[in-house]
C-alpha cells in the first residue's frame, strides 16, 4: 500500500467566499473519484481544522502500490478534478508518498 499526502494553499486573492466554495469543490470531486479509479483505495479530504494549521487542504490518499498511484496522477478523470477545481485556486502544494 502506498500513502499519497498532499496539503494545499489556497491562493491569497481568493475572497472568503470563494475559498469556502473551493474547498468545498475541491473535496466533493476529490472524493468523488473513490472507486472509479482503479488502484485508488481511499480519498479523504480535510477541509476543517486548527487556526494553527498553515494549510487549508488536506489529502489523504491510498493507493494499492506505487503504480497504482502513478496511474491515478495521469488519469483522466484525475486530471479534470484537478484543472478544474484544485490549481485555479491553489498557490502551494506540498506532498509526500510512503
């Protein structure tokens, strides 16, 4: 099993409003892609958390191995999610894989 963490930055020049409506966005279609991709175990996503976090986004991903996963990130139905709602809105993204 592979882990795949991913945490974004929502762009500052997003008003309140729409950083509500992105993360919103951003974790239905995220979810959404659980069992349609093969491979893809699991999708979490976090939208709640501490004032002290300096994230807005959380992924937490599993897939069944490094393929898997490497399959996932070209996948057509990944890639619409992401160009369609995570980069218009994300400055910074950071991640892991274990």
């Amino acid at each position: 099993m592979v882990k795949h963490i991913i945490l974004w930055k929502l762009k500052e020049t997003l008003t309140e409003e729409e950083k509500v409506q992105a993360k919103k966005d951003i974790k239905e279609n995220l979810e959404a892609l659980e069992g349609q991709i093969d491979g893809l175990l699991k999708m979490n996503i976090r939208i709640e958390y501490l004032p002290s976090s300096s994230a807005d986004i959380m992924m937490d991903s599993e897939f069944e191995n490094e393929d898997a996963l490497k399959a996932y990130q070209t996948h057509p139905k990944h890639q619409h999610v992401a160009n369609t709602y995570v980069r218009p809105n994300v400055e910074t993204r950071l991640s892991m894989d274990f």
